[in-house]
C-alpha cells in the first residue's frame, strides 16, 4: 500500500500490563496486524487503489465482491490502528463526558451498556470485531465478523475492540468475556470516544422518553468516521 505508512502504537508494549501483557501487544501489532497491512499492500501495488489513503480504499472496495480480498486486509488494517487508539495506559472504567451522557440517554443506564457490549461480543460466532458507533442520532453497539467495518455503512466510529481469538488467546485463552471485561474496567479511552463523538454532534440527546422534545443532535446521521 505505497504513500500508507504502518502505523504506531501509541504507547509501548508493556504500558498496557497487567491489563493486557507485553507479549500479547508485541504478537498482536508486530505479527498479526503486519500479516495483515503488507499483504494489502502487496494486493494493491500497481493498481487503481495504490495510492488511496486508508480510509478511501475501504469505500471503493467495500461494495465489489472482486475486490474483497483488498477490502478485507485494508478494514483489517484501518480496525486495528482504531483498536490501538481506543485503549490507553490506566484506561477503563464508566464512561464520563459526553459519551456517558449519549449511553445513558441511549441504554438507561452504564450497567446496561457494559451489559450488552458483553452480550454481543460473547454472541458473535467466531472471529470479527465489537465497535461503539454513532448512527442516526444515537450511539450503537456493533458486531462485525471477520474484517468488516461499519464505518463503511454511514457509522462513525467510536470505539473499537479486536474479537478475533489472537488479540486475547494468549492472556486469557478461551475466556472472551474476561477479556472484553478487561478492556471496559482497564483498557477503554473514553477521552478517544469523546473526542470522535465531538466531531458529529454539539450536544448529548435526551433521555428516550424526552427524545423528540428537546434532543439537540446537530449533525448526527453525519457518516464516515476520523481516520485513526
Ligand atoms: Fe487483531
């Protein structure tokens, strides 16, 4: 993928211990996500797509079935830089600012959201991705399977956590749900959710039973998302 550089992570391998182990991180972005963005590159050397940004070559491969192989190791790619971005040393816990007010507004309450992130992670059938999303005037949670990306069907990204069995065999073997309960109470940015929410919409909406009064979502079925 010539003028797209691998990316960084931001911050060091071992920043994320206990909560996620130095090897667990080194394995994941220097062998697994590597795997994944040289073989894009490879795919689209020489061709139309070569010197689309990221996020560009997701929309012109998404919808053509003989482009899906470079689709699903460029959404591969662009998932995991989200994924990165959406953790930080000393992260997790309930969510605060903006986005606590748009899940209460959207789930009732902190608990219910946690609730369904890990209804819908241990729910998804084999490997694929759980994203937090901005669709519609309203946050979303979202399974993919595989490499898919919502951001290609007009959501916004949010939030990103990596289901595939590499990203957490190796700290907590089969065991999903500990591993989606470690990325909400130690791993989860939400000042990275906050900042992504600020840029599609000025204020929180109202409470489901006040929705429609006085919600104010200024741009809220805005589609794409930053790129990570
Ligand atoms: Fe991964």
């Amino acid at each position: 993928m010539p003028g797209i550089a691998y990316p960084e992570l931001p911050y060091d391998f071992a920043e994320l211990e206990p909560a996620m182990s130095r090897d667990a991180l080194w394995f994941h972005f220097s062998q697994h996500q590597r795997g994944c963005f040289d073989r894009a590159m490879a795919l689209v050397q020489g061709t139309e797509f070569e010197h689309l940004a990221l996020e560009d070559l997701l929309r012109a491969t998404a919808r053509a079935p003989k482009h899906r192989a470079v689709f699903c190791h460029a959404a591969g790619s662009w998932n995991h830089n989200f994924f990165w971005k959406s953790m930080r040393p000393g992260g997790g816990g309930e969510a605060r600012g903006l986005i606590a007010e748009c899940i209460r507004a959207r789930f009732g309450s902190y608990a219910d959201f946690a609730r369904e992130v890990k209804d819908k992670a241990a729910r998804l059938f084999g490997n694929g991705w759980l994203w937090v999303t901005w669709k519609a005037g309203a946050i979303r949670i979202v399974a993919t399977a595989n490499a898919d990306t919502p951001i290609v069907r007009g959501h916004v990204a949010l939030l990103a956590l990596d289901l595939w069995e590499h990203a957490y065999y190796l700290d907590h073997q089969n065991r999903r749900t500990a591993y989606v309960t470690t990325f909400l109470e130690e791993l989860v940015d939400w000042d990275f959710a906050n900042r992504n929410l600020a840029g599609v919409i000025e204020a929180p909406p109202a409470p489901r039973s006040r929705r429609g009064r006085d919600a104010r979502v200024a741009r809220g079925t805005a589609s794409g998302s930053r790129a990570p």
